[in-house]
C-alpha cells in the first residue's frame, strides 16, 4: 500500500488520498475531477494533479476521456459482470503462477499479512474501516507476489483496486448475506491460505474463484453506506 509520506513526492501523496476519498465515497463515481478544485483541496500544483489522476486511471479508478477531462469510474451492472469475469481469469493465472513460482521467503510474507488481516477490526459500520481495506488487500498482494511476471502482478492489481471501488458503491443481495459475515469471510481466507502453503493450485485457483464469484451477488446502491 502507501508508501510514507516523507519517501513520496507529491504526486503520489496527493494519488493516494485522492484514492482514499473515491475509495472512502467522499468523491462519488462519474464525478469530474477538475483541476483547479483538486489543486486547491489537496495543496498542490495542477501539475501534480494531473499526475496523480493519471496514475490512478492505470488503476481503473479514474477514467479520461478526449475533450470530457478525467472524471471518478462509474459503476454499472455491466462494468461489474465484466471486472468479474476479467479478475476471475487474471487473478487465477496470477496466483497458479505465484504458487509455482513463489519461494520460502514468499510463503513467509503471505503468512504474515493473513495474521496483520485476521487481527484487524473490520469496524463497525457497514463499510470495513480503512484498517481493514488496507490489510485485506496487503494479504491478496502478497498471495500474488510470488508470480516473477510483474505485467500480470500489476494488472490483477488494478482490477483489484477497480473492484474496491465497486464493493464501496455495492451490498450483499438477501441470498449472499451470509457469505460476508466475518466469520465466513475470515474462514474463506484461511481456506485459500491453506492451499497456497500446501502449494495445491487446484483447490486454490477453487477458492479464490469461489471468492471472486461473491461479488456476482452484489447489487449497485447510488446511496453512501456509512
């Protein structure tokens, strides 16, 4: 995640709060993101700005098109079928690759972020805290490590962060409550941890597909949660 403050330039600095306030919902999807506005709120150049914007749009947070500026990626029903299937696909690779490829020191670093995500309060709003986002993506950015092509590390890293955006603007239909409670979440993670130290790609790639497929089940709200 976020680097400190006093190792980055202001570009990332202002990205990664910018990400904070469209993951958090403070700035709503398809918002325009205008320059002199985020210049002035955040306390930095046009410049750096644009930058960071266009950093974020690499992470399928922001979207630009010609002469319409940059503006918040908006959620639709379809957007979320077609990130769906994509990370399904990008994420299994991934992590067969990972596992595959993955040393000692990988399996260590995957053991520690599931141990930082299993201690770390959800909260208790219906949002998960910030806390919680940040050790909940640390552990599925370790699990990807392992694979040696970083072209595929950071594609499934983007559609992850796309898929944060949509899991901030979305709830659990009636059917899939059950599947996201703590419980059952944290019992899907150790799951997955499971298979990957006992380097088992197929009950892995099984596991996280079963993970993915849960966001099938969420129905787009235009109303803030928290």
């Amino acid at each position: 995640m976020a680097r400190g403050a006093g190792q980055q330039t202001r570009s990332e600095v202002v990205q990664d709060r910018i990400r904070a306030d469209i993951l958090g919902g403070r700035l709503r999807p398809g918002r325009r993101l205008k320059f002199p506005e985020l210049s002035e709120q955040y306390g930095v150049s046009t410049g750096a700005v644009r930058e960071a914007l266009l950093k974020l749009v690499a992470k399928n947070l922001v979207s630009s098109e010609a002469h319409h500026g940059f503006q918040v990626t908006d959620v639709t029903a379809r957007g979320l079928a077609d990130l769906t299937d994509t990370r399904t696909e990008i994420e299994s690779l991934t992590l067969s690759r990972a596992i595959s490829e993955g040393g000692l020191a990988w399996q260590a670093r995957v053991l520690a972020a599931h141990h930082t995500f299993e201690q770390t309060p959800r909260g208790d709003g219906d949002q998960p805290s910030e806390d919680w986002l940040i050790a909940h993506a640390d552990f599925h950015t370790a699990l990807l490590a392992g694979c040696a092509n970083p072209r595929l590390r950071d594609l499934a890293a983007s559609l992850r962060e796309e898929a944060e955006l949509y899991r901030r603007w979305s709830r659990p239909t009636p059917e899939e409550t059950q599947r996201w409670t703590d419980e059952a979440v944290h019992k899907e993670h150790r799951d997955l941890l499971a298979a990957v130290m006992a380097r088992d790609g197929e009950r892995a790639d099984a596991v996280l597909r079963r993970m993915i497929s849960s966001t099938s089940g969420m129905v787009l709200d235009t109303e803030p949660h928290a």
